[in-house]
C-alpha cells in the first residue's frame, strides 16, 4: 500500500493515486476494477472527464466482490467552472456524487479558477469551457470567496470530507487562505520536470496544503492534441538523464519521474490501461534518490505548461496562468 499524507482536514489522502482524465469509457469501469485489484485507493476524477459513471462502476465492482470497502478507498472529484456560482455548487457536487454512486468525496477541488457562466446540465453535461458549446466564453460575476463558501458548505453537509482547489497560482491560493473557515487541505496542478514552480511547492510546504502533481510524465499527455511545445520537448520517459538514473537505481522511467515527486513531499495520479505498468507506478516510494539526482532532474525545469485553455482552443478570455 502506498504512503498516506495527513490532510489539514485530519484525513489520510494516499500518496499515490490513479488519475482518470482521458481514461475512455469504454474501458474506464474495467481500468478502475483491475487498479483497485493492483493495490490503488486513491482515484482522481471530475465532472468535466465525462466518465464518473463508469469509474463508479468499476468501484461498486471491487466492493461487490470484497476487494476493498468505500472506507478504504479515497475518491476525488472536481467542481467545473460553469458551476462556481454559489448555488449552483452543492448541485454539481451532488450530482458527480450520483454518478459515482457515492455518499460522499473524500476530496472536491475547485477544478479551475475563473466562474463561467452556468449551464444547466440538462443542455449539455459535461458542459466544457463554451457556453454555446463551440466558441463563446461568457464569464461569471461570482468571486471566488462566494464559491468558497459554498465549498465549505459541503463538509457541513456531509458531503465531502475535504476540500481543495486545482490549478490555482500563488496569490489565489493566498487569498483563499485568508477568508477560508476551511483551508485548503490540498492544492493540484502540472507539475513535472519541465514545470516544477518551486515556488509553490515551498507555498503549499509553509501553509500546510498537500501538493499534487498531475502530468507527471510531461509531455506524453499531451501529444495526442498536437502541441507544438509537446512535440518539440525529448519525452522524458527518453530523456538521456531519467534513462540513465533508471539503469542506476534498476527502475522504470516513469518510476523515476515519479519518485522525484513523492521524495519531495508530493502526491501523484499517473495512470495506464496495462496492468504490469499499474503495479510499477504504485512501486514509486519504496527506494529513494540520492539528493544530486533529484537536483539534476529539478534543473530541467523550463517553465513549460501544457494544460492550460489556450492551448486547446483560441482564446483571449481565459489567461488563467498569466
């Protein structure tokens, strides 16, 4: 079983996950089933993978059969912009909650700073970035700390034991944490060798809030939408340094990359549809780096984001990382 990291909640959040974003619904009730049959507790979804049903499912499988309770497991879902006007948060939370087949998240992070204005799931679910579905944004008028609130509104309710934010920069982070009755318990962004914004890690390091990385392979996640930035990067799993330390310490690549992470206090949420890869990415916390390693791979960083809405669509309204 992987290492926990106590949550400013009181709750243990496993260190290593399994992350659900492109994990195709065909398969997603199976890939889920066979990662909790690997030894994963810790599953990473959101509304906006349009798959919460499916990785439901594969969950309600793994307790039919007695593989695991929904105690022991640590499910995560995520509030879409289009639903960070007050009101309309308990509905969205209650509604990933429905598709899942769950009572409660253990963790529900504001998906992406940045209120649009709501679409009524009966339109369109999940609703993407475009109020009309193609190009237009429309944006809210709804202040974060209004969302907040109706976040913090959800433990009270029950439904949700801890609560977060994603893709949140410095001074948001800041602001939440000066008004939050409930802090933070944890913050998720990209986070890798070509982006390792050591500044916010040593943030979330001073303030108590667990870090998780997502795309901790870089580029690999993002060359199926043909970014230029991806395609021109070495793929790190390639990358003469990650190769060689893997032949060093008699590991994967991927082990390596995400060993980096968790040495330094990380949580990760890689994912595979293959079940042998599965077991290895779990196996990242059992051997260490020596510190000239981990600052080798550290030194690679470029300030390279991929996930970021301007690389999917064009855009001069959602500079979310300017």
């Amino acid at each position: 079983m992987a290492p926990t990291i106590k949550l400013s909640s009181g709750y243990e959040m496993p260190q290593v996950g399994f992350g659900l974003w492109k994990v195709d619904n065909a398969v997603c009730a199976d890939t889920v089933y066979n990662a909790i049959k690997a030894g994963y507790r810790l599953f990473d979804g959101a509304c906006d993978y349009g798959n919460e049903k499916e990785c439901g499912e594969g969950v309600a499988r793994a307790i039919k059969e007695g593989l695991v309770t929904r105690e022991d497991l640590f499910i995560t879902s995520k509030l879409w912009p289009v639903f960070e006007d007050g009101e309309r948060v308990e509905p969205a939370c209650r509604r990933s909650l429905a598709d899942w087949g769950l009572a409660y998240f253990d963790l529900y992070l504001i998906h992406f700073p940045g209120a649009l204005a709501y679409v009524d799931p009966s339109v369109r679910y999940p609703p993407g970035w475009h109020f009309d579905g193609a190009s237009r944004i429309v944006k809210s008028k709804t202040p974060m700390h209004v969302t907040w609130a109706a976040m913090e509104s959800l433990v009270g309710a029950g439904l949700a034991r801890s609560i977060g934010v994603s893709n949140f920069q410095a001074q948001l982070l800041y602001d939440v944490l000066r008004y939050a009755a409930i802090r933070p318990a944890a913050l998720q962004v990209e986070h890798h060798p070509y982006l390792v914004q050591a500044d916010l890690v040593a943030l979330c390091r001073a303030e108590g809030v667990a870090l998780t990385a997502y795309s901790s392979f870089g580029p690999a996640s993002f060359l199926e939408f043909g970014f230029a930035q991806a395609e021109a990067l070495v793929p790190l799993m390639k990358d003469d340094l990650i190769t060689g330390l893997a032949a060093k310490y008699g590991k994967q690549p991927s082990q390596i990359l995400l060993r980096w992470a968790t040495q330094r206090g990380l949580a990760v949420i890689p994912k595979t549809s293959r079940v042998e890869v599965m077991a290895q990415n779990l196996d990242c916390t059992g051997f260490d780096l020596e510190q000239a390693d981990i600052d080798s791979i550290t030194a690679k960083d470029r300030g390279i984001r991929f996930n970021k809405p301007s690389n999917y669509f064009p855009t001069d309204q959602m500079y979310i990382f300017g």
